[in-house]
C-alpha cells in the first residue's frame, strides 16, 4: 500500500463537499468541476545548485511556453502563468478530472545574486529549466595557502672521482 502526502486545501475541501450535496440532490449532474471558476495552484519546483549556477526546474506539461511570465528581481524569481482547461466538447460527463487548469505563482528567494541579464530559460518535454548564474561575489573563491617559512633548499656537492 503506497502513502501519498497532499497539501491540505481548504477551498479544495469545501469544493469537495458542495460536490457531493450536489450530486445527492440530482444525481444526472455532472461532477461539477465544469463549472468551477479558475482556482491558483502551486508549482512545485526542484533547485540545484553547483559552484557557477542555481538551476531551477518546474514540471509544466501542456503548457504554452508564451503562457508563461518569468521575472528576477533583488534575489526572488517569480514563476507565474496559466494552464488553460480545454473547453471543445461541452456534453461528455467527467467520471474523473484530475488536471490542473487555472493561474499558478511560485516565488522562490535565492540566498545569493545571479547575473540576471545571464539567466536562460528551456522549456522541452514539459519540463521548464532555469539556468541561472552565480555573480562573481557569490561564487566560492579558492584561496592559496602559504607558509611564512622560505622555503629551504638541500644542497649537494659532487664528490671528485678518482681513476685508479
């Protein structure tokens, strides 16, 4: 038996609960989630991060990339934009609807500066990647250690060689 962890929405709840009153009282009306009205999701994001760069990577499948709205600014990124629900056929009733439609907003504060003219977007398979570089002042700097000792040097001499 697998355990599933999920973000406990209180609208969601609410939702759920209309829903269920409404299909005791007539029992022909679809689940209703037609009907709703656009709601705000998070997204879930991944952030790596390695000596040159932050990446940040966001699953968005079915997503229009122009959809999207991407801004940087005093160390926060904001991820914003919207996942339009598909509106062709109007007499299926939903046994099931699970995916996501409506506006998301995902801000997220770096704990150093980026190059922010530097910052690249790639969006392939559903899947949106920021790179974003590390400014020079935030990147790890290798500092060389020396003694104060100078530094000695062995001397030899070459005995002569005697020919008998």
């Amino acid at each position: 038996m697998m355990n599933y962890l999920v973000r406990w929405d209180p609208y969601r709840e609410m939702m759920n609960l209309r829903n269920a009153f409404d299909r005791y009282f007539d029992p022909s009306q679809s689940s209703g989630e037609a009907g709703w009205q656009p709601m705000t999701w998070n997204l879930a994001l991944d952030v790596a991060e390695t000596d040159d760069e932050y990446r940040v990577s966001a699953s968005l499948p079915g997503i229009d990339p122009d959809d999207l709205e991407i801004t940087y600014d005093s160390n926060v990124l904001t991820i914003k934009g919207e996942m339009r629900e598909d509106q062709e056929v109007k007499e299926e009733r939903y046994h099931m609807r699970e995916r996501r439609y409506g506006s998301f907003s995902r801000s997220i504060s770096l704990p150093t500066s980026v190059k922010a003219d530097k910052i690249k977007a790639d969006y392939s398979k559903g899947v949106l990647t920021l790179h974003l570089p590390k400014s020079e002042e935030a990147r790890p700097k290798r500092i060389k250690v020396q003694s104060g000792e100078p530094k000695k040097m062995i001397e030899g001499k070459v005995a002569s060689v005697s020919k008998n």
